[in-house]
C-alpha cells in the first residue's frame, strides 16, 4: 500500500515542477536571431509579445518593411507563421520552429519548398 503512495506523490511532484517550469518561460522581448544564408551570417532584431501560449512576432522584412505573424509556446517550444506577400515568387509562408533555453533559442525556419534553414537568437540585454 505504502508503494502505490509513493509512486503517486512522486509522479505528482514531477508534474508540478514541470508545468513551473514551462509557466515560467516568457520570451516577450526583443532577441537578436542570427541565420546563416549564401552571403554569409545574418542579424536581426525579431520581437515577440507572449500572452500565455499565444505569441505575436515582428520582424523585419524586404526593403524595410516589417513582417507580423502569430504562433504558440507550448513548454519551451515555440512555432509562428509569417506570411510574406507582393515578392517576385508571390505569397510565401515562413514557418518558424524553436526550442528555448533560457535567453537562447535555436531553431529552423521553412520556407515554400526549399530546405529549412538553422538560426539561433539570444535575448537583448534590456
């Protein structure tokens, strides 16, 4: 009897810890994310807003013009769509998946039918 319990309340307190865990994940911010393409490494700022599991990223986009997408956090995984319209291969969606941890984020981003592409971000110092 005393077996059943223990298992019980330990499974209980994994559980709780990981949903601590995952509550405290807040990306809301700016970070610097860092792609690597053809000509060479590239930096930018994104910046997310979070409001539980939903999230709300900006971006900048082609001839300084600024991209808006949406997507979810689910523990310290997050994924957001950007469509982007009005370029030479028309509309194009970008889908971003990350991992966080801590003040970093790696990740990958697909775009049409080309390979997905690596990047990695840190979060700005406020």
């Amino acid at each position: 009897m005393k077996k059943p319990l223990f298992y019980a309340l330990a499974l209980a307190l994994v559980l709780g810890v990981t949903l601590l865990m995952a509550a405290e994940i807040n990306v809301t911010g700016d970070w610097d994310m860092t792609t690597t393409s053809q000509r060479g490494p590239m930096t930018r700022t994104i910046s997310f807003t979070q409001t539980g599991e939903n999230l709300t990223v900006k971006m900048p986009g082609p001839n300084n013009t600024e991209m808006t997408g949406t997507g979810t956090i689910k523990g310290d995984e997050l994924e957001w769509t950007i469509t982007r319209t009005g370029g030479p291969q028309g509309e194009m969606k970008f889908v971003y998946k990350a991992k966080v941890d801590g003040d970093k984020m790696t990740g990958t981003v697909q775009f049409g039918d080309r390979p997905a592409r690596e990047w990695t971000a840190v979060r700005k110092a406020k």
